[in-house]
C-alpha cells in the first residue's frame, strides 16, 4: 500500500467524521468553514478519499466537541497493521506460487488463478 493510499482506518475515520457532524446537525460547508476548508476536502475525508492530517482531526474533534480517539474505535486501533501484514503475506505467497507455476509445462493452473483474478 503507497503510503499515499487512504486506508481502512482512513476510512473508519472518514465515517466517523460524517457520523459526529451529522449529528452535531451541520453541514459538510459548515464544519468546513468552522475549520478552514472547503465543503468538497470535509466531504473527500468523510468518503475516505483523502487521509485527514492529526491537526485537521484534532480541529474537528475539537469543533464537534469530542474526543479525538471517538474516531477510532477499539477493532480498528488493533487491527492497524494486521490488514497491511496479512496482505503481505498472502501476496508474498501468491507471487511464489504463480512463479512456481510458470516453471511448470503446464499453464493450465496459471490461466484458472488469472480467470479468478479477473473476475475480482
């Protein structure tokens, strides 16, 4: 993952904002000029497009009037890092059996796990 990539916990957080500022009854205009931003960046954070800076977080949990860890709940704060080891690791394995694959004469077991991969 680049480390440029929102994340699951990019997104958590991103749901959270439109969670508290819905409920605080303001719109993605208003909490964005109460922190300086545009309606667009407020609404590019709460779809997880954008990853939200640890000063932009704390301004909103601050004008939402709560506390910055309500942002992450306790199954994402301990599963940082479990996705991203996982997905290693499942990689590492896939790309070794597809090169021991492609040693093979036959390419039939190649073409079904790249039928598959398609199909994703």
């Amino acid at each position: 993952m680049s480390a440029k990539t929102p994340s699951h916990v990019d997104h958590q957080v991103g749901r959270r904002i439109r969670q508290a500022r819905r409920a605080a009854k303001l719109t993605q205009g208003q909490l964005g000029d109460m922190i300086g931003l545009t309606f667009q960046q407020v609404q590019k954070y709460e779809k997880g497009v954008n990853r939200v800076s640890a000063g932009t977080l704390y301004d909103i949990a601050k004008v939402l009037d709560i506390p910055i860890s309500w942002f992450f709940d306790e199954d994402v704060v301990d599963r940082i890092g479990e996705v991203e080891e996982t997905s290693a690791t499942e990689f590492k394995d896939c790309m070794n059996m597809l090169l021991d694959l492609r040693q093979s004469s036959n390419l039939g077991p190649v073409r079904e796990v790249l039928r598959l991969a398609g199909a994703r």
